[in-house]
C-alpha cells in the first residue's frame, strides 16, 4: 500500500518511471523534466479543484450569503497556504 505521506515531486518521480516503463523508455536524460510536468498537473489540478470546490459551496449556501462568503474565503484561504507549500518544496 502506498505511503500517504509521499510528496507530490515523489509522486512526480514514480510517475515518471511508470511512464517511462510503460513507453519502454530506458534513457533517463529527460526524467527531470518529466517529472517536473507531471507536477505541475498535479499542482493545477489539485487549484482548480480548491476552486471548484469554493464556488459549488458559495452557491450551496446562496441562501445565506455571509456563511458562503465564510466557507468560499475558508477553501481560498486553504488554496494560497497549499500554493505556498507546494511552491516552496519545488
């Protein structure tokens, strides 16, 4: 069973490798950046995802418009501190 306390350039990294193998890819000069593309997707999605995330709870609660604002500002607060994390393990 997988770690749950891997890294995304971790997971980054042993995606290459499956991809790699998958192609039958045995050179290694361009797993560097490999790695690095396949983070960044996990990067932006896992943003658009916050994103989602905070506009489908801001019209849930349109009825009540302060707790939406609260919940929405909460999952963009949470966005800024993983983009911090995330930008500062590159």
């Amino acid at each position: 069973m997988p770690s749950a306390h891997k890294s995304l350039r971790e997971r980054a990294c042993e995606a290459t490798k499956r991809i790699n193998t998958i192609l039958g890819i045995v050179d290694e000069s361009h797993d560097k950046e490999v790695a690095q593309a396949v983070e960044k997707a996990i990067i932006d999605a896992l943003l658009e995802e916050r994103e989602r995330c905070a506009t489908v709870a801001f019209e849930c609660c349109a009825e009540d418009k302060d707790k939406a604002h609260k919940v929405a500002d909460e999952v963009r607060r949470i966005r800024n501190a993983l983009v911090t994390n995330l930008t500062s393990m590159r």
